[in-house]
C-alpha cells in the first residue's frame, strides 16, 4: 500500500504535468492513489510468480 506521501509527491508530479491547473488537487490525488495501487499490486503479483 502507498503511504500519504508517496500520494502526495505522485499526485504533485502529475499536477505538474497537466501544466498546474487550479482547483483539481482531488482529481490528481485520486489519479495518484489508483496509479501508485495498480503499480503495488502488479508488483506483488511479480513476487508471487517468483515464489
């Protein structure tokens, strides 16, 4: 699971990209958080398949 501030600088580096846009700070976050636990997961599946 990613912590508060793994969220918090992904969803900052994402901000960025889009160029800084005012008022969609929820919409990053929740970008960041649904990015960052596909990202967890398909590492997790990697380590099972290496079992």
């Amino acid at each position: 699971m990613s912590t508060e501030q793994q969220i918090r600088e992904y969803a900052h580096l994402l901000w960025e990209k889009a160029g800084k846009p005012e008022g969609r700070d929820k919409e990053f976050w929740e970008a960041a958080e649904i990015e960052l636990s596909t990202q967890n997961k398909e590492a997790q599946t990697q380590d099972i398949k290496l079992e």
